[in-house]
C-alpha cells in the first residue's frame, strides 16, 4: 500500500523522491517500515514515474522522447476561457450548501454522541 500511495504522488508530481519521502513521513510512526523499505519505495516510484514519461512519449508521437520535463508532471494547463462574473453566484451557492451539510453532519454527530452516552 506505502509503494501504490508513493506511486501516485510521484506520478502526480514528476518526483520519485518526493514521492518516497511523503511515505516516509506518512508511515514513519508505524511498525512496519524498515529503511530497506525506503528503497524499495523508491525503485518504484522512478519506475512509475518513468513509465508515465514514456507513455506520454508515445501519446504525443514523439517515442522515446524525455527530454520533455512537462511529460513527468500532470500535462499542460491551457486556461480555455477567462473567469466572470457569473461565477460568484455558483460559488456563493456552493459554498452555502456545503455550510448547510457541514453543519447538518456536526448536528448528527453530536445527537449521535449524547445517544451512545
């Protein structure tokens, strides 16, 4: 599960020992990890950092092509359209019933808590 996890962060980020380090101090209180493990973490994460790398080569038809760093990271970020004005009152809304539902879920957690008592 530590190297999957690793994995991903490094994948998303372009960096295997970013990858490896976050593991280290997600999983450093518990019992399992041993510092081969770090290594172990570590080989995969470049291998799946790699491996992303050459797959995104080959989408772009350009195989074996890393001198690309932008291929390592996400992709590119193209802005498609400018914000508006008519964005502020989706957000309002948004961030009101998220409100609501926060505050909905702290009332059932304290009703479910004087209940257990």
């Amino acid at each position: 599960m530590a190297c999957g996890a690793g994995c991903g962060v490094a994948v998303a980020f372009g960096a295997p020992i970013g990858g490896s380090l976050f593991i280290y101090e997600i999983s450093k209180p518990n019992t399992f990890w041993t510092f081969s493990m770090l290594w172990r973490v570590f080989a995969a994460t470049s291998i799946s950092t790699f491996v992303l790398s050459m797959l995104d080569s080959f989408a772009t038809n350009a195989p074996l092509s890393l001198s690309d760093s932008g291929s390592l990271k996400l992709g590119n970020l193209s802005v498609a359209s400018e914000n508006s004005i008519l964005d502020l009152p989706a957000g309002i809304i948004l961030g009101v019933i998220c409100g609501l539902l926060g505050a909905f879920f702290i009332w059932v957690s304290i009703v479910l808590g004087m209940w257990r008592k």
